[in-house]
C-alpha cells in the first residue's frame, strides 16, 4: 500500500509509529496519525492547516498523555472520572501504572488502517497519483475513529471544519 505514499507521507506513519512508542500505546491509531501530521517534519499543508487552528503537535501529544489515549469526557458520560481511576491506580502500584509499557512492533488500529486507506481514496478523488499528508489527513478527517476524534473534541475542533480548511488552503495552493 506504501508504495504510492510521497516521501513526506511515509515520514508521517514513520512519525506515527514513533509517537505511539512514545506514548506507550501497544498499536499505531489515528491520533497518532494526527499528531505526526501536526509535527514540524514533513510539515506542507496538512500541517500548517493543524498549526493554525491551534492543533499542534505538543498539544496534541499532551492531551493523549492527559487522558492516556483514552477518551475522558466519554469515560465521563457513564460515570467515569478518569482522573481518579489514574489517581487510586498509581496510588496502588506505582506511577505510571496505567501506561501499557509495550515494545516491539505496533500494528494499525482498525481505525487507523481505515484513515490510510480513505487516504489512497482521497488522493484519486483529487486526480492525483500519490499520496501526500494532505491525503492522510483527509483520511483521518473522513473517519476520524475515536483516537483522532477524541482529540478533536478535547480541542473543539470537527473533522468538518479541518477538513474544509484543508480543502481551501489545498485550493489557495494551487
């Protein structure tokens, strides 16, 4: 599938499998995918576009570090406070204790898998041959699953909105 990935976009699922190590996440999901889009490297379009809408790669990182990857104000609908679950959990056994710790290689979440598969999709709907982080973007933007979306939420942003920025600064571009 990575073969008609640009030099750029395969920095970003390379970015992508680094952030997730780094965030001891045992799989590579959108948000991953999202936050490498995000980092200073490949940069291009898809990243100023995050960048300016306040969606940078730190803040980004610090929100999946915040809720461990896992979404809070979801956990809070049915009665969840995540923060005490990290609280009485590191009291129990450590710091730390909720991070999964995992090395080795990470596979795609099925959300993940999906984002990069719209990405091809989104590159042919736009006549191109290759694919570009503004594809991958856009991908992720289609359906964002709950790793991106979270995200997005936490920082009161649509997959809509981003998308149809993307989309003007793709047209501005060109």
């Amino acid at each position: 599938m990575f073969e008609r990935f640009t030099k750029p976009a395969r920095a970003v699922v390379q970015l992508a499998h680094e952030e997730s190590a780094a965030l001891n996440s045992d799989r590579i999901g959108t948000e991953h995918l999202l936050i490498a889009l995000a980092a200073d490297e490949p940069g291009g379009p898809a990243r100023d576009v995050l960048v300016g809408l306040g969606l940078t790669a730190d803040a980004l990182r610090a929100d999946v570090r915040a809720t461990g990857g896992l979404d809070a104000e979801a956990l809070a609908s049915i009665g969840i406070d995540l923060e005490v679950v990290r609280q009485r959990a590191e009291e129990s056994f450590g710091p730390g204790a909720l991070g999964k710790g995992r090395g080795g290689r990470r596979t795609f979440s099925r959300a993940a898998k999906k984002a990069l598969e719209l990405s091809v999709r989104e590159a042919l709907a736009r006549g191109g041959k290759h694919i570009g982080p503004e594809h991958i973007l856009l991908g992720v933007l289609r359906d964002p699953g709950d790793g991106a979306g979270a995200l997005l939420r936490r920082r009161e942003r649509t997959p809509e909105a981003v998308r149809a920025a993307l989309i003007e600064a793709l047209r501005a571009a060109a």
